[in-house]
C-alpha cells in the first residue's frame, strides 16, 4: 500500500510540474513532428494558469511510470502538437471549450496510445505507452491483406482497409487500391512465372539448357537446339536443381526465413498474395552499405530488410502516422523515405548492376532533401481521400495530403508514363532534303528512363511520308536495330526503321546471346543508354525530298515493356504504351 501512495503523490507533484510550465506548440503552427520530417523544437511557455478553458495538460509515462520526454503529443488527426519535456510533461493549446479531443501520443521505441473524449481544461491527463517489440518472430503467420468472412477472428487487413467489407463505396481505401497495383500481382505476375520456369503463357514448356564442357572453362551452356520447340528462356531450365532468390523480391511472405529456397510456381494463400500490406508495415530498417547508401551485393529484397514480427498475441504496425491508436501501431520514419523502396529496386548479380532505381535516384538532383522528391512523392500521392480506414471500424477524417495512394503507378502505368519525359520534334526542308531534329529530355522522372528491368526499353520511330503516303529514303540518321522485330511494322516490328532505341542492353557471357533478361546467368552490359532524371538526348535525320509534295514527319516515342522477339516466344500480349507523339506538316 506504502508503494501504491508513493506512487501517487509523486504523480500528482509531476502533474503540478506539468501544469505550472507547460511546454506548447501553438495550434496552427508550422508541424513539427517526424511524419512530416521536420526538426522538433521545444520551446517553454510562460506560466500558464491551471486550467485555461482553450488547453489540455497532461503526461506522458511507460508502462512502469516513468516520465518520457520528447514524446509527440498531439490532438488525433490534426496539426495541433506538442513535444512533452524531460519530466514528460506536456500542454496543448488553442482548443475549443467543450468540445472533447483524442489526444494521442508517440515517442521512439513504443507503440503510439491515446486518450479519448478528452475535454479543453483538464489538467490531469495521462497517457501511457508500451514499449514495442525489438526482436522478429519467425513463427509469425502473415495476415492476408484481402477480405476472408468467416476466417477465424482477424479477416485480414481488408476487414478495415477495404470497401468489399462494409457498404462505403464512396471511399478509396489502401486495400483496394493495392489489389490493382503490380505488387500485389507480383508472385502470380505471368511474365515473373513463366520466365523463371522457361514456359510460354500456354504451359508449353522450353527442352532443359544443354551443356558441355572444356578443360580450360568447365562445364558452361549452350545455345538452344534450333531443331528443338522454344518458349524462351527459364531460371529452371539453366538451375533446375535450385529455386534461386527470384522469391526475395517477388514472393517475399515465404522467402523472409528462406530466401534461397522457395520455388515461386509452387505457392498457396497468403502466400500468393505478393508484396503485402502486412510485409510492407512489418519492414522495420534496411541494411545499406555506409559508403554508398546502397544495399549491398547479391542481398536483393528480404536480404536486405529487417522486420519486427510479434510474438503470439500480440501484433505490430509500422507506418508513416503517429497518431494511429489505439492498438499495436507505431511510426516509422523509414516508411516515408525512398530507402524503403530500394532492397527490390536495385540489384548486383553476377557482379554486373542489372536493376538500380534507387541507386539512380540516389545519384539525382531529386535524392537532395531539401529540393528533390521521394519514391513515395511520385509513386504514392495522395489520392485525395480523407480516410484509409473504414468509418465503420474507427476510421479518423484526416487531412488529404497526408494520406498515401496505394495504386503506386510503375511501368504499366499510361498516365505516368505519359508524363515521364517530354519530346520537341523540328524539322527544316530545304532543296530536296528534309532535316529532323527530335529531342528528349527527362524532365519528369527521379531516375533513368527505363528503369529497373532490362527488357523495358524506349522505341523513338520517325515515319516520314510524302502526300501519298510513301516513305521517304532516309539519307543520315540512326535507324532501330534488328532485335526491334523483323517482320510488319502495322504489328510493332520495327527493326531497321528509322528511329533510335533507349535501353540498356545485357548480353549473356557464354552464348553470347543479346538483348537478355536472363539475368540469373553471368551477363555483361553491351550498351546503355537511357536517359538520367534531367537529361537530353539530340539526334538528326535526314531524308530525301524531292519535288513539291508536302511532306508529313510522325514521330512516337513507344515505352515497350520487353524484347519483340521474347513476348512472342512467351505468348505475353502487351501493347506498347504511346508516352510522347508528334506530326508536323511541311509544305
């Protein structure tokens, strides 16, 4: 009992420290909280009277009673905060009288709490947090990130983050969202599958990779039998003995305990469910090399993050929020920053760079903290809604800019594409020529264009006609080499047209086979020439022009998302996306 009264008045003397010198921020003050990566400054007010009718005085404790200082406190879902000082203590101002507020609070280590129904004037508010959980329990089972009625007593994280749980349509929930976004595609992706197992898109499947051998090389492989049917190529047709780390990044639910020995085509439930709500808000750190800022060599996805999964009964969230409460949530400053993002955007195999968008990033104007922009920036924008969760279970109005979109646009994506780069087309006739002029600049895109895959690639196509409609010789200029397609250029094959190509090209080092997405085999870059975030590219044609027909110059800047020729060996049927277009008239 002695215990129990000491423990109560040396609450009630902190919370007469707290209410004779608060510590505020005024409301409507620039924020200050690491949500929005600003520095915290903790400034003293003078001596406020106990109980001002427009403010809340309170304290902030652990679970054992200790005072926690620097602690954000602030009035849920708003800009009105404070930071508590050293003794824990803190006062929140510019209130309406009577109107009851949720005061939540957050500091690094525990899980964010709060206290609602909260009135302007008191002045003995507690708020106690728990220190969150700082070692991963590999026995933890991922929650589904879709809706599952009658599934045991947690539906996944759809049962409050999706309108396929509850009648509110007029919402866009993250749920939602991410269910159309390539990363909750990404373990069932067909282009992933049937490159990985050497099938087209039919399940007819390519004759295992032959293999010989030489006293001064050992065993290496060989071209395809051209006598032989061919669907492309597969990770399994060149290591049919292995599964590879083709799961890191693709599958990563199973992966995170064994990255080197899961088969992606052999996946059941949550599993299949890809890059998950529930693995993104697990990602505690990444591990990056301090020199570079880098992940390090062949540690690509789940290599290179660290979690925090709870032990049983208990649960964990890391987001980009401090004032989500109650329950086992805490803020993550990570989850704002584009490292988040690159343990799956840069990868080293075989000592040669095959995908870098965030080492391009990086190494851009738009890495600067003060000018530049993040991954999330331009992947996840506010869609403009004012919850992410339902109203039904708990969901708080907040502001639109501080809620992120979860559709995260990439390479299929038109609308983005479409405002990646831009292009100026200038053409001059003179005395029986025609001079085209066509440049691109990335003015728009926080890395190379294309980025990451190596079978993406830019087709820059010039069709210079005359009246009638007939091409015109082309006299200088590049034209779009052989791998562009040999064939119909109504059916996209477009090898030895004018133009120019953007791409970076691996060529495999023992068949010698170019362009490649095989990557998982020794490769070497041939050639790159993708454009950087602000970088131009000028070229010229010239064309013969003859006579006094008007003359029509079309040019398309196509993004394509993979070699010609391997879409039609796999059967993928996807069309190229226009992302810039012009037509000049010349009389």
């Amino acid at each position: 009992m002695k215990k129990v009264n000491i423990y109560i008045l040396l609450l009630i003397s902190l919370l007469q420290a707290c209410s004779s010198k608060p510590q505020h921020i005024p409301a409507g003050s620039d924020p200050v909280t690491p949500s929005v990566q600003q520095n915290l400054v903790s400034t003293s007010a003078p001596d406020t009277p106990a109980a001002a009718p427009d403010s809340i005085y309170g304290i902030v404790l652990d679970e054992n009673g200790s005072p926690l200082g620097d602690a954000v406190v602030r009035i849920k879902a708003t800009e009105n905060e404070t930071v508590s000082d050293s003794n824990g203590c803190f006062t929140l101002s510019g209130l309406a009288s009577g109107e009851p507020v949720f005061v939540t609070a957050w500091v690094s280590g525990y899980f964010i709490h709060g206290v609602e129904n909260v009135l302007p004037g008191s002045t003995d508010v507690e708020i106690h947090l728990h220190a969150h959980f700082n070692i991963d329990n590999p026995d933890y089972e991922w929650l589904p990130s879709t809706f599952h009625p009658g599934e045991g007593e947690h539906q996944g994280c759809a049962e409050c983050h999706s309108t396929a749980a509850a009648d509110e349509g007029h919402l866009s929930l993250p749920v939602d969202e991410w269910l159309l976004d390539a990363h909750a595609n990404s373990a069932t992706n067909p282009r992933f599958l049937t490159m990985y197992l050497g099938r087209d898109v039919s399940g007819n499947q390519s004759p295992e990779t032959r293999f010989t051998t030489s006293r001064d090389y050992g065993t290496f492989p060989l071209l395809p039998d051209p006598n032989e049917p061919y669907y492309g190529p597969g990770y399994k047709l060149d290591f049919p003995d292995t599964e590879g780390n083709c799961a890191a990044c693709h599958t990563p639910l199973p992966a995170v305990d064994a990255p080197y020995s899961v088969d992606p085509s052999h996946l059941s439930g949550t599993d299949l469910e890809g890059i998950s709500c529930d693995f993104c808000h697990k990602v505690w750190d990444i591990q990056l090399d301090s020199t570079t800022g880098l992940p390090y060599t062949n540690m690509p996805g789940v290599l290179s993050y660290e979690f925090r999964r709870p032990p049983e009964g208990h649960q964990f969230f890391a987001g980009p929020l401090d004032d989500v409460a109650p329950g086992e949530d805490t803020y993550s400053q990570i989850q704002t920053e584009s490292q988040f993002c690159a343990g799956c955007h840069y990868g080293v195999f075989w000592d040669t760079l095959v995908y870098n968008s965030f080492g391009e990033w990086l190494a851009s104007p738009y890495s600067d903290p003060e000018s530049g922009q993040t991954c999330q920036d331009c992947h996840m924008p506010p869609p403009g809604v004012t919850q992410f969760a339902l109203t039904s279970q708990g969901g708080t109005v907040r502001d639109p800019s501080t809620i992120y979109s979860h559709l995260m646009p990439g390479a299929s994506d038109e609308d983005l594409l479409q405002n990646a780069v831009s292009m100026r087309v200038d053409a001059e006739r003179s005395e029986g020529s025609v001079s085209i002029e066509v440049s691109i600049t990335n003015d728009q895109t926080g890395h190379h264009v294309p980025t990451d895959s190596p079978l993406r690639h830019l087709i820059l196509l010039l069709e210079v006609t005359d009246a009638d409609g007939t091409p015109l010789q082309q006299l200088e200029g590049e034209q779009l080499p052989e791998w562009c397609g040999d064939g119909d250029p109504g059916q996209g094959y477009y090898g030895g047209l004018p133009g120019k190509v953007y791409a970076k090209v691996l060529m495999e080092s023992w068949t010698q086979v170019y362009p490649t997405g095989s990557y998982w085999n020794p490769t070497t870059v041939l050639s790159d020439n993708r454009l950087a975030a602000y970088e131009t590219d000028t070229n010229t044609w010239v064309f013969s022009a003859f006579g006094e027909k008007p003359v029509q110059v079309h040019a398309q800047l196509l993004f394509r998302r993979a070699y010609i020729e391997l879409m039609d060996q796999k059967g993928w049927d996807v069309p190229d996306i226009l992302m810039e277009e012009e037509l000049l008239q010349l009389p």
